[in-house]
C-alpha cells in the first residue's frame, strides 16, 4: 500500500525536524563552549582570593566549611536555619578527630556571630578553634604546618575570644572585659576564672582593653604586629598612685597604652565538647615581660601588637597641640604629669628592667618626646634592640637657656640611676646612651664634657665658691653652669645639632622676638638675681636685664655656645653625628633649613652619616638604620667588656 501524505501536513513534518536538528545543534554548539564539568581561567590574584577565602577576609566561610556543609547537604539550610545547622554539626562531632567539622565549627560559629551579633557563638567559634589545636588528649592537632587551616584556626580563637568578651555599644573600639564569670554557649556553659597576676604592670593596674584588630593604625611607617596565640589589646594604666610599690613606677607617662595579650585556656577541651561544660581560665601577658607561653608541653608564640598600642597612646595626644605654645610659656608640659609621677622631666618607655640598657632620647626646640614615635617604633620592632635597650625619654620646656636644661637632665639621669639601682649592682645602668635632635643634642653633649669654670667665668668676674648665696640657688647655678662627663653615659649620637649655632638663631630680630615672648623659670631669674646682689658683678646684672633664651644659645656669635663648641666631647665617650643636608650639592656647603652642614660637623665624631632630608630628620629610614647600627656596634662593645647582664626569661 502507499501511503500519500498531503502538502500540508508534509510541511508540518519537515517544520518539527528543523525545529528538532536547530535544538540539536544548539546543544551540540553549548557543549562545545562549556563541558558540564571544566575551568575558567583566572588570574594569579584571583586565584589566591578563590583559595584563600574565609570569614575573616571576605565574609564568608573557607573552601574548606563550604566542603563541610555539602558533605552534608546542608548548603542551604545553613543560609535560612544557621543555628539548627550548627546544633547538629555539634550533635554530629565524633568523640576524636574530625577535624574538618570542628574547624568548620569554628568558622561558622563565628560568621554566624558576626550576622547576629551574638557573642554566645564568638565565644563557641574560640572554644571549637581551641578544641582543634589543643585538644587536651595528648594527640595534638592533627593538621599539617602547610595546611591554610591551622593558621587560621588561631584567628579564628583570637577574633572569637575578642568579640566574645566585648562589651557591647562602645561604638568603633571593641573593648574586651576580662572578668571572671559564668557565659552561655550555644551548647551548654563555660565557666571562666581569671588569672589576676597579668593584671598590673609597673605597679599599675592595668584596664579598657582595647582589641588592636579593631585599630587601623595611621602615622607610622610599619606596623609591628607579632601572629601567634590570644587576642592583642592595647590596656590602660588605671589613674592615681601606683596600687604596688614597684621601682620606676613613678617614671611611666600616665597616658601609656600597654600591649598585651589575653589567654583563654580551655581545660579537657575536646572531650568537654560533648558534655557542654566547659572550665576555662583567663590570662593577661604584658608583652614586653612574655613572649611565649607553654601549652600542653609546647611553648607558643603569643600574638602582639606594640605599634597599634604606641599609635592608641599617641591618638589625640595633647604634646603635639603643646609643642610651640609650650616653648614660649614654659611649664605646660609638667602640669600635665601627675603629682604622683616624677618631677623632673625623665620617663621610661617600660618599667624599669635590670640588664637593659638605657637608650635616652632628647627632643629639639619646640617639639616633644612624641616626635621619636616612628623611631621607637623602629626599634621596638627589633628584638635584637627590645631585648637589650630600655628607652628613656626627657621631657623639657625648651625656650629655657641650654646650659639649665642641661642640668636638669643630667640631674635627672642621676635620680634614675639612684631609684633604679642604689647598689650600683647592674653593669648595664652604667653603659647608657643618649641621643639628641637638634637643641637635645646641645643638651646631649653636656653629659660628656668638662667645662671646668668657663660658663661660669663668662657671666662673672668673681670665683664661685666666693659668692654668698643661699644653698638653693648655689645648688642650680652649680648643676646649671659646671659639666663634667656623666659616669653612666658611654656614648652619644648627635641629630641635627647647631654645635656651631643655628642659621635662623643668627637673626637678630628672631632672638629678640624669643626674648619677648618666651617665659623664663622664676627659679633661675632669682637665683641669678641673687648671685648678682651678693657679688656686685655687673656681667650678672647684665643678664639679669636681658635673660637668655634657648634661641640666644643657638645663635652662632653666641660666645657661651662658642665656648660650648670649643670642648671637645670627652675621648672616653663614643660620639656620632647624623646630619641632614637637602638637596645633592656637596654636603659642606649645605643646610637642612635650620642648621647648617659646617654647624653640625664635629671633628671627634666616630662616625658621620649624612642624609638627604630636612631638619626634621630623626624618623627617616636613614636615621632611624644609622641609629640601629650604633646601638648593635654599642651592643658588641658591651658584651665584649662585659658590661650587661642577661634579661630575664620572657617564656610563661
């Protein structure tokens, strides 16, 4: 039989087939464009992003939790039902092991926290990390160094116990209360007792714990941040006299932002799991005492933080508002320092550590002990430096004459050393190094020379021990005007300083300007008055008409300052000059602005850098390495002397 198939639906058939071979061929076209499993080419930064991925760098959890949750079918449950799905990871954990959910425990936990700002599960996301690495059954943890995970689950325990223990609604800074307590967990309880010895430092009681990982730090070249366990804080010093009585105490600025760290241990951790009673005891280190701290028999790294807590102390900080206004008036600097602190214008950067050795930094004309932030930064950041040297800073009114902060500075020295060793039984008090900017430099020098009777044969005809005056006034004019090299000072470093006078101290209306306006100590005016009446001597009387200031003693025709260049620093101290010079024409024709190359070149220099930069040089990269390499070369003089002693253990 034939079967005859009319035109239209002979159209119809052939309409279906092309609709049917176009589909086909688009198909048969996708596949080739696109294979149901196959790549896409990235770049070398996104592909790190891809593998790197986490909670805490992008908001989201790991390659590794993502692997978790579909091993579990609980990709989207977790988007609609996250608490349920984290109760039944938990319910799910085996007593051992499992270290891919536990980690996957730690990181939802906390991204789980930081949706609901809930800090039960910040607390859970610390305990699970703690659970990972040290689970208290002897095993240890179980991932590899390589593995992106371990690093991560210290993160993860130091973020956790941060932002577990916040106090709530304190706006940008995360402040952490270090109490002790019972807290809700997700799964049960944790019962937290606190260690209260890490709480005091210098004698002070420490408090506001501030979390560093909540400060972006502005101003400073580097931040020296140390990774390793506990959550980095930046502490204050509590106000009012010290609490314990502890040598040096007085010497701490009491605006001092401390670094330390804080330690949750978690006892039996892994196997508390389980059970949901969990016992945990806090720790607070101070980070210039504890570097390390032993945990089931392994000493670990401890997370620090200095440069935030340097930049918390300096934020806001009324010295840089006070700097000029505190040259011309004079005594804004000490009515900020309470009566309970030292008076006389020296501080320590740490309490007091015997076998340090002092480094003492001296700042210029109108500035401030602030100005050698990026310089103390530099050599905080050094453990070479931080293991060996304490830094000092002197704080003075720098419109004063020089030869009378001079004095107060080597009287503070001294009082020091007094306080800090009585016995004279540490080597390393006695092998101190002072460093001067500009004017502090001036100031530097007089710890290291013997004027003899000079300054004094300068303002007066008559011998001092002929002049009748009172014991007070004998007493400054003795400490301000007669110099011989301080026993302790083993070396010193010149930074930008006029030895020779300063370029713009060299204009008479500059001086003059000074003389209006900046206020002299009464104590010196009447101790000179004094001195004038009981001797008669018209060269006394003169000054007392016209009292010096600082800038008077810079200006290059000044004949103290050129008696002052005359003397050569004593041949037993070490000196060295770092001098600024802007521009690339020849050094012995050039200036920094203020002060002139010819000014600042002394021939008993050891050593001479010269660097490309203004006046304002102390926290250049050049300075701050030339000022290294003299501490280091100080160092290996001293121990072949031996001079220092060992520190003592910084392990816990």
């Amino acid at each position: 039989m034939t079967i005859i198939v009319s035109s239209p639906r002979k159209h119809q058939l052939i309409t279906d087939f092309s609709k049917l071979m176009a589909i086909s061929l688009v198909a048969l076209i996708v596949q080739g464009c696109a294979t149901p499993v196959g790549i896409n080419p990235v770049d070398i930064q996104k592909g790190y992003q891809l593998n790197t991925v986490s909670v805490l760098s992008a908001g989201q959890p790991s390659e590794a939790s993502k692997t978790v949750l579909r091993r579990n079918g609980l990709v989207d449950r977790f988007e609609t039902e996250p608490a349920v799905v984290l109760a039944e990871l938990h319910t799910g954990l085996n007593p051992t092991d499992d270290e891919d959910k536990l980690f996957a425990l730690a990181e939802l936990s906390l991204l789980h926290a930081q949706n609901t700002a809930d800090s039960n599960y910040f607390l859970a996301s610390a305990v699970y990390a703690w659970s990972l690495l040290f689970p208290g059954d002897d095993s240890g943890v179980q991932l590899e160094a390589s593995d992106p995970r371990l690093r991560l689950a210290y993160d993860l325990y130091n973020q956790g116990l941060a932002q577990g223990l916040a106090t709530p609604g304190k706006g940008d800074e995360i402040e952490v209360q270090l109490k002790p307590g019972e807290y809700p967990l997700p799964f049960g309880t944790l019962k937290i007792a606190l260690d209260e010895s890490g709480l005091s430092w210098g004698g002070y009681q420490l408090e506001h714990f501030v979390s560093t990982a909540s400060l972006d730090v502005r101003g400073l070249r580097n931040r020296y941040r140390s990774p390793g366990l506990g959550t980095s804080l930046a502490a204050s010093i509590a106000t009012g006299p010290a609490s314990a009585k502890v040598v040096g105490s007085e010497r701490l600025g009491p605006r001092t932002k401390v670094p330390v760290t804080a330690i949750l241990r978690f006892g039996q951790a892994r196997a508390s799991l389980a059970n949901g009673h969990l016992n945990g005891q806090l720790e607070v280190y101070a980070n210039d005492r504890v570097r390390t701290v032993n945990v089931d028999g392994q000493q670990q790294p401890i997370e620090s933080d200095p440069t935030a807590a340097l930049a918390y102390q300096l934020n806001d900080s009324p010295l840089y508002a006070l700097e000029i206004s505190n040259f011309l008036s004079g005594g804004l600097f000490s009515g900020m320092v309470p009566k309970d602190r030292a008076q006389d214008g020296l501080f320590t950067f740490h309490p007091y550590r015997a076998g340090k050795i002092p480094l003492v930094l001296v700042h210029g004309t109108a500035s401030s002990p602030a100005r050698w932030a990026e310089l103390i930064n530099e050599l905080e950041g050094d453990p070479r430096i931080r293991e060996k040297f304490q830094i000092w800073l002197f704080l003075y009114d720098s419109g004063n004459p020089v030869s009378y902060s001079a004095g107060l500075l080597r009287s503070a020295l001294t009082n020091a050393l007094n306080e800090f060793d009585p016995e004279g039984i540490d080597p390393a008090l006695h092998n101190m190094v002072v460093a001067g900017h500009s004017q502090g430099g001036l100031l530097t020098k007089m710890t290291a020379i013997d004027n003899g009777t000079r300054f004094w044969d300068h303002i007066s005809n008559k011998p001092f021990d002929q002049i009748r005056v009172d014991p007070e006034t004998r007493a400054l004019l003795q400490r301000s005007l007669f110099f011989k090299p301080l026993p302790f000072v083993k070396r010193v470093v010149f930074i930008s300083t006029p030895h020779h006078g300063a370029m713009l101290a060299a204009r008479q209306w500059v001086t003059g300007l000074a003389a209006r306006l900046v206020t002299l100590p009464q104590t010196m005016i009447r101790g000179i008055a004094q001195a004038a009446t009981a001797t008669g001597d018209e060269k006394l009387t003169a000054i007392l008409r016209r009292p010096p200031t600082a800038i008077d003693n810079m200006n290059p025709n000044n004949p103290g300052l050129k008696i002052l260049a005359s003397i050569p620093v004593s041949s037993q101290i070490p000196a060295h000059s770092i001098i600024g010079v802007e521009g690339d024409g020849l050094k012995e024709d050039g200036d920094d602005g203020v002060v002139a190359y010819q000014s600042a070149h002394i021939d008993e220099a050891i050593s001479e850098k010269v660097v490309r930069w203004n006046h304002s040089c102390q926290g250049q990269p050049e300075v701050i390495e030339e000022i290294r390499r003299i501490l280091v070369e100080h160092l290996a003089t001293s121990n072949a002397l031996g001079r220092t002693i060992p520190d003592e253990s910084q392990t816990h």
